[in-house]
C-alpha cells in the first residue's frame, strides 16, 4: 500500500539467517547433549565409593586369601561404608566397552577388580584408604564427590561455551537483519522520503519493513532449524554409547528437551528481525524532518 | 478538453463547510511566518548567507497567493518550510494554527496530511500506478478501501485521468503525471495546496488548464500557494503575490 513492497527482497538475508538458526541449533544440541550426560554419569555419583583393587586375585598382605577378599573384610566391618558389592562381569563390560569395544574380556586384559559401595561418612576416605592400603597395598579409593565436582564444572563451562555461541549467532541475525534493511532503505530512499512527505507515520514505515523482516528471518530459520534436525539426531545417536543402549529406532528419538527448544529458534529469530527491522527504520527515519 | 473546471466534484463542495466550521487558534490565518530565517546546514556558503532572511508574511483561510521570484531567489525553500520539510534556523512559523517548532514527529506528520503538496518533479511513486499514486494519501490515512475508491475515482474523472488509472508514472506524459500529482496532492481535501511551478513542465495550454483545477479548488475553500516564474499567468490570474529576491521578501500584496 505504502509502494514499499519491494523492500527487503534481498535472498542473502533467509539464507544467513539460516545459516545462524542451524549453529543456533548445534549448540542448544551440545548443550543439552551436556546435561543429559552428565546426569547420567553424575547420578548419585556424589555419594558414591569406588575402590579398584588391583591384581585381585594375588595373596593379600598377611597373606591370608585373595587381596579382593581381605578389602571385602575391611569394608564389612567398617560402619561408614554401605552396601559394598563386587561389580559383575556385564557391569564392568558395559562401563568399559565405550572405550574398550564390547568383548574387553577377550583382550586378555587383567582388569582390576572393583567394589561399590556407599559413602555414609561425615569426614573423608583417607582413613579407609590407609586401612585398604595396609591390608591390600595399591587398592585406590575414590569417591564420587570429585567426579561430580569435575563433571559438573565441565558441564558448566560447555554450557557458557554454548550460550555465548547463541548470543553471537543472535548478534551476526541482528546484524544481518540491520544491513539487509539499510540496503532496502537506500535503494526505495525516493520513495520513503515522498511517503513520509505525504504524513506516513515512522510507525507506518517501520511496520512495513519490520512485517517483511519478519517473515524473511521466520523463513530462513525454519529451513536451518530444519536441516540441522537430522545433524542434531546424528549426533545424539553417536552419544548413545554413553547414555544407553544403541538401537537404531533411538534414532529419531531427540531428547524431549531439544524438541522443545528448537521451535524457539524461528520465533526468536522472527523477535530479532521485527526488532532491528524497527530500530534500524526508525534510526533512519530520524534523518528526515 | 479532458478536465472540465465546471464539474467539480461533489464533495468537495463540503470542504468549504468544514473551512468555515474549523478555526484555528483562535485565528483563521493558514499561514503564518513572523521574521523566519532559513540556513541549509552542511552548505557549502559564507554563513552570512542565508537562504532565507527576515521573512514574515500571513494568508488567511481560502487565500491564493502566487510566489514569485528569479530561479534561486528561495521559492522552493519558502514552500518546503511551509510543508514542514525544513525546520528554520529563526523565527517562528504558524500552519493551520500549529507552532511548527512545537510539535512532535507524530504531530508533524498528522499535519502533513492536511496539506497537499505539488512538487516540481512530481515525486510519483514509479512501481505504483495512477491510480495507487492518487490513493495513497487516503490508505495512510486509512480510509476504508470504498471510500477510497470513491475519492480517487472521482478525482481522477476530474483530472480526466480516469481511463489511465491502471498506467504507471512512465506510460504517462509529462503533462499526466502533472496531474496525477495533483489528484494526489488534493484527494484527501487539504486544507492548504502548495504547488512549486507546477507549470514548468506544461505547454501553454496545459497550463491554462491546471489553473482552472487550483482556483476550482481554491474557491471551494481550499487555500493555494503557488510558486511559478511564469509571468504571463501571474497576469491573467491577478491574485495577491508574495516576490522574493535573494532569499529576501521584496513585495507582499
Ligand atoms: N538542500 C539545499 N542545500 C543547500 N542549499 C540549498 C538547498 N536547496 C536550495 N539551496 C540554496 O538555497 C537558495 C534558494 O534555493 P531555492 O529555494 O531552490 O530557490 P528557487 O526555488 O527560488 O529557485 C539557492 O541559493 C540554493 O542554491
Ligand atoms: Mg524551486
């Protein structure tokens, strides 16, 4: 109606802002990707004792049965420790096979044995570290608490690492959105200043352009958010080593998380390109009386 | 002859009402500059010289003026401060009753509406036809699209323009697109028409005509402003005339 239709016909703005929406998308996959692994390795991990106890199956130090057998002894009878169990074989095999391929066993590896068990103490392990190390020399303790600690400051600075990555991506649309609306300003600079001579309102002139901002950035992200849908299951099913069985029908099965994030992408983008459409109008517009 | 003064439309005939009902400020002067200079900034000048200097002079409400004056005298800046595309470097200006150096960009805006403006190049909008030009000032206004079509089909049988509505400015003569440009400038019923040498571009006979559509207007209660160099037409349309010469008013009356 304005004679501003033509405005903003530039294709390098969809497909830019496409190309933001699908790194947009990439690093909410990594983020959550993050959190999801690292509750699956946190779990009650704070709390938890792991004892390695190499050569288990050696004389132990009073040379009284196997070195396994006597850290069994100790944790019986001490009160701070809980629910100490031996873990099978299938455990083992699963936490290893990640790293290992699933037939560790057949590598011919003398693994060490390991007992779980649960931390009940107020204070530290290394009273219990001394006492295994004295009856079974070279058994490590470990409790959870550092893993976690680790786990969760790493899980943190991926996630800074990751929303830092969205706010450029969110600066270079807005930034995008700004030159391709300066460009359309200048090319219909004749006619803008005619309709603003004829009493259009600023409001008038920038809802056009902010209108079709819109949809062009809402387009282009649709199609990066798209494409990045099928990366972002690729990826998810690389990670299922770590957080479950592989099945291929886990697939297209995206962390109800991520669905629920993605179809921000296009609003957030259509937000960001009705704003700077308006503020880059309007900063122009202030140059005619 | 394609344009008949004698069939004004009718409507038009209420903007004479409406003039009479309105008053502004208590006056019913439509333009008012009291001692008004104008500087262009970023010139390229001596400082001292500016555009426009000590400028004061008033119409009343259904008044025609012509503007006279040499090429480069400031006609065009005169106007332009009149449509509120210049602000002045001093003094004080009245438009339809408002100060212009108190209102806001909305303000200024909304008052832009109410005058219509011919401008020496026309400035039709080249990607939208006859007809779209002439609505234009009625859809920012937004007037419903059946009043619209009213008004502009109306206008534009009045300019007898109205079999090439559907053409754009470039299939367009020099002497149509002159009076798209003034359908344009009248289709919303100003209360005040400026028009900088809307002769320029016309031949005699075109000339005679379009002063036939402005003192049409002019007498249903629209007030004109007319800026031309044209001598022969000042003499055969012997209204009162603002003369300037180096950015000076030289004769008022
Ligand atoms: N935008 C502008 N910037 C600087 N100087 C201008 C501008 N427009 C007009 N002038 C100068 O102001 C003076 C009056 O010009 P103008 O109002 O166009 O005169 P006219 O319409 O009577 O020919 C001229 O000296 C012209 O060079
Ligand atoms: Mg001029």
């Amino acid at each position: 109606m304005l004679g501003l239709r033509a405005a903003l016909s530039d294709r390098l703005l969809p497909v830019l802002v496409g190309a933001m929406s699908f790194l947009a998308a990439l690093a909410i996959g990594g983020a959550l990707a993050c959190a999801t692994l690292a509750a699956s390795w946190q779990g009650d991990t704070a709390a938890a004792l792991t004892i390695q106890v190499p050569q288990p199956t050696e004389p132990d130090a009073a040379n009284d049965g196997t070195r396994l057998a006597a850290v069994q002894r100790a944790l019986a009878i001490n009160p701070n420790v809980r629910g100490a169990a031996v873990m099978g074989e299938a455990e083992m095999n699963r936490l290893i096979s990640p790293w290992l391929g699933s037939d560790a066993a057949g590598l011919g590896l003398t693994l060490p044995a390991v007992v779980t068990a649960q931390w009940a103490g107020a204070g530290g392990t290394a009273a219990l570290a001394a006492q295994l190390q004295a009856v079974s020399p070279g058994t490590l303790v470990k409790t959870g608490l550092f893993w976690a600690e680790r786990v969760a400051a790493l899980t943190t600075s991926l996630q800074a690492c990751a929303l830092a990555v969205l706010m450029v991506v969110a600066l270079v649309a807005a930034a995008v959105v700004a030159v391709a609306t300066r460009s359309g300003l200048a090319q219909l600079r004749e006619t803008i200043e005619t309709v603003h001579g004829l009493g259009a309102l600023d409001s008038d002139i920038a809802g056009r352009f902010a209108a079709r901002a819109i949809w062009l950035a809402l387009g282009g992200a649709l199609g990066g958010t798209l494409l990045a849908l099928p990366v972002l299951a690729w990826l998810a099913w690389l990670a299922t080593p770590f957080t479950g069985p592989a099945r291929f029908s886990d697939f297209f099965n995206l962390p109800p998380a991520l669905l629920a994030l993605v179809p921000l992408l296009p609003a957030s983008a259509a937000l960001i390109g009705w704003v700077t459409a308006q503020l880059t109008v309007r900063g122009w517009l202030r140059h005619l009386p | 002859m394609q344009f008949a003064a004698n069939k004004y439309p009718a409507r038009l005939a209420g903007v004479r009402l409406v003039a009479a009902l309105e008053t502004y400020g208590g006056s019913s002067l439509m333009v008012r500059f009291d001692d008004v200079w104008l500087r262009y900034r970023h010139a390229d000048r001596a400082p001292e010289a500016e555009a426009l200097r000590r400028i004061s002079f008033e119409i009343e409400d259904g008044g025609f003026r012509w503007l006279t004056g040499p090429s480069g005298a400031g006609k065009t800046s005169l106007l332009k401060l009149i449509y509120l595309a210049e602000h002045p470097a001093r003094g004080r200006i009245e438009i339809l009753g408002s100060r212009a150096a108190r209102i806001n960009r909305r303000e200024a805006a909304l008052l832009r509406r109410r005058i219509g403006v011919v401008y020496q190049d026309f400035r039709l909008l080249p990607q939208l036809d006859a007809y779209d030009n002439v609505a234009l000032p009625m859809r920012l206004a937004r007037r419903s699209e059946a009043q619209v079509e009213a008004d502009v089909t109306e206008i534009l049988r009045w300019v007898g323009l109205f079999h090439r509505m559907r053409a754009r400015p470039d299939e367009l003569s020099g002497g149509e697109q002159q009076r798209i440009a003034i359908a344009r400038a009248v289709v919303a019923r100003p209360k005040l028409l400026v028009a900088d040498e809307p002769t320029g571009n016309l031949d005699d006979e075109q000339a005679e005509r379009l002063m036939l559509l402005i003192t049409a207007l002019n007498k249903l209660g629209t007030t004109v402003i007319v800026a031309t160099h044209n001598a022969g037409l000042v003499e055969r349309y012997p209204f009162p005339r603002l003369s300037l010469e180096h950015g000076r008013l030289v004769h008022d009356g």
